[in-house]
C-alpha cells in the first residue's frame, strides 16, 4: 500500500469515527469545563503553609537574636570593639570624644554579662578618651585600657589609641 | 527633553539639600539668638573667625550651642562656655580640646560654673604652650629640615602639636603626676607628641631637641597652682 493510500484510509476512519461520536464530540468541552473546579487545589492550605512558614522564620529570627544577645559570647579579643562587664545593669553606652561625647548604647549583655560596641570604622587614627554610663547615671571607666586620665571632679576617663590602617597600635 | 528638564531640577534639588544638610555660620549665630546670649557681635566675629581659620566647623559650634540650650543654667554661664571658646578662637587658639571638654561636662552633668572654670584653666595653659613654642620656633610656616627631610609646618599640624603638648600636662598635673621630675613631664608630653599620628616625628624631634624639660615643668607648675594642686 502506497503512503498516500494509507493516509486516505486513515481519514475516512477517522471521519467515520466522528460522525458517529457527533454528539459527545459537541459536550466534550463541557464536560471538561465541569470537572476542573473539582480537580482545581483548595487554596486554603497553601496560606496555611505560607502563614506557618512565615511564623517559623520569625520565630528563628526572634529566638536567633535572642541567642545571638544572651548566650554569644562578645567579641571583646577584637581589637575593634570595646568591652565593658556588668551583669547587673540595664543598659550601658559608650561616650567618647569621638562622639562628641554623646552617649551610644552598648550591645549585650551577653551570657557572661558583657556589654559590647564595635568602634565605628570611620574613626580616624588618634588619641581618644572615653567612658561608659551604666544605668544612664553612672560614670565606669574601662578597665581594659591601658591608660587613663583624672577629669572634671577627679573622674577617671580611658584611652585608646587608634592605629593608621593597617598598623598595630 | 522633558526628561532631561526633570533630571536637570532633580539634580538641583539633590544637591540643594545635601548643601541643607550642613549647617552654615548663619545656623551658629541663629542658635546663638535663641539661646539668649548678650553679646552676640563678639560671638559672632570670634566664630566667624574660628571658621575662617578651620579651628571649629559650623556643625560642632551648632552642637554645642544645642546642647547648650537643653542646659537648665542660667544664661550667663551657658553663654560664658562660647564666649571662652569664642576668645581663644580670637587669640588663635587651638580649641578642639575646649570644645571637648564644653561636650564632656555636659554629658557628665557637671555644673556650668565648674566647666568655666576648667575650659579658662586650659585656655590658659594653650595660650602658655603657644608662646612657648612659638619661642622655638614652632608656628606656622616654620621649615624644619632634620637630615633629608623637610617640614613646612601648617596650621592644622601646629594646632594639634599645641594641643596634644597642652593635653599632656594638664593630664599629668591632673593625675597626680610630680610637679619636680622635670623629665618626666617633658618624657610625657614627648610622649603624647609622638603617639599623634598627624605630628610628624621630625617636629617632634625637634621639639625635644629645642625645649628643655625645665621649660615643660614650668608649665606643669603654673597649672598646679591654678588648679590648687599641692
């Protein structure tokens, strides 16, 4: 059988087949039509998931930044960052000369009660005296540092030196 | 066209409030107004000449002038912090370590009358370390020439020579520091001198080789008494 016969036959097949389906053929679309709301998923558990899923990574931020505040350890070996250990305050800030002595909170406590500020990194190289205000009252200075001086009403400030970049102080 | 008209005015704008966000003399002296001073002529020619020579900037006069408005003082001692400041600043003074102090007292909620007296104090021994200096030599435009390196000494660098030299006597004083170990006051003024990173070690060779530790001392001394230290 030659292609082209084969093809003829096919058609008339499929044309007889047709016309005898006519009229399921014509509701097919219907029917189709009909069933999808049935097949369609339920929207609702997909908000639950999203809901549930944005709980979660609010919870994992919260309980990370509480873990990140309480139980870290602050980075008090850097030389970057000044440390200051006071368990019992409820809040400690840095004044310094290099923030016009406008009082900065301190980061903490961590585990062990240490407050912590990293230094701004645009603070030029220099002599710097500094202090920290536990409590939003009282004057500490740091023990860490290595040298200190007597001020208004012999209050004690500390020093630190900043180094050029790149050079140790 | 219209697209390039709005980008040309949202330039402009930009810009018009960037230079905004910088306080001029004029926002000094408007503060000065409304904090109440009584002589706001002589303020306002020291500042203006404070800012001329760069020895304070329009944004830290501001904030001090603020901070000085929150005080609960009487007038009359808030405005003597500026008017110390504004006489140094007439006398060609370095004033960044009045200025720190005005700030520092402030924070600690020490009295005003006390901050006078403590920025006068160290007015003086600037005005002391100036002279003395200026005896060597040191002021502006002086050229040191230390083997093959030449310095020509700038205000900025001779400010803060005055300033760190001043700041360490009147910490050693402070401290409790022995008023006739001349060499150890000379050893901790030398000291301060080198550990500034914008002092350059020629000058402050040269200081050490120029200023004897009895000149250091007499400065020391002149301190103690004004601050009543035995």
């Amino acid at each position: 059988m030659h292609e082209h016969e084969w093809e003829s036959l096919v058609k008339e097949t499929l044309t007889r087949y047709a016309d005898a389906h006519r009229d399921r053929i014509a509701t097919l679309e219907y029917e189709i039509v009909e069933e999808l709301p049935e097949r369609r998923p339920n929207p609702h558990p997909r908000w639950g998931f999203a809901l549930a899923g944005a709980v979660a990574v609010a919870a994992i931020f919260v309980i990370g930044l509480w873990v990140g505040l309480h139980l870290s350890v602050a980075p008090c070996s850097d030389p970057d960052v000044l440390c200051l250990v006071y368990p019992h305050a409820q809040s400690v800030s840095v004044a310094a000369q290099f923030t016009l002595w406008e009082p900065v909170p301190m980061n903490g406590p961590d585990r062990s009660g240490v407050w912590w500020i990293r230094l701004p990194q645009e603070i030029k190289p220099g002599r710097y005296e500094y202090g920290f205000i536990v409590d939003g009252t009282r004057w500490v200075y740091d023990p860490r540092a290595t040298e200190f001086v007597h001020t208004f009403d012999d209050k004690i400030n500390s020093v630190l030196y900043i180094a050029p970049r790149g050079e140790q102080p | 066209m219209k697209r390039l008209v709005s980008l040309l005015v949202l330039s402009i704008c930009v810009s018009w409030i960037g230079v905004e966000a910088q306080p001029t003399p004029e926002d000094v002296y408007k503060c000065f107004v409304e904090l109440g001073v009584s002589d706001l002529q002589t303020l306002q020619t020291a500042f203006a000449k404070g800012f001329a020579d760069k020895r304070i900037t329009p944004d830290t006069a501001l904030k001090l002038c603020q901070r000085l408005k929150q005080s609960a003082a009487p007038i009359s001692l808030r405005e003597g912090v500026l008017q110390i400041i504004g006489r140094a600043l007439l006398e060609e003074l370095p004033v960044t370590m009045l200025v720190d102090k005005a700030f520092e007292g402030l924070t600690k909620g020490i009295p005003l009358d006390v901050i006078n007296d403590d920025l006068l104090e160290r007015k003086t021994t600037l005005g002391e370390v100036k002279t003395l200096l200026a005896s060597k030599g040191v002021t502006i435009g002086l050229t040191i020439r230390f083997g093959a390196v030449t310095l020509t000494l700038t205000l900025e660098v001779v400010d803060t020579t005055i300033t760190e030299a001043a700041g360490a006597l009147e910490d050693y004083v402070r401290g409790g520091g022995k008023l006739d170990d001349a060499n150890a006051i000379k050893s901790a003024v030398q000291l301060r001198l080198s550990r500034n990173p914008f002092i350059p070690q020629t000058l402050t060779s040269y200081i050490d080789q120029t200023v004897s530790a009895a000149e250091w001392a007499q400065i020391a001394q002149n301190i103690a008494k004004r601050l009543k230290k035995p």
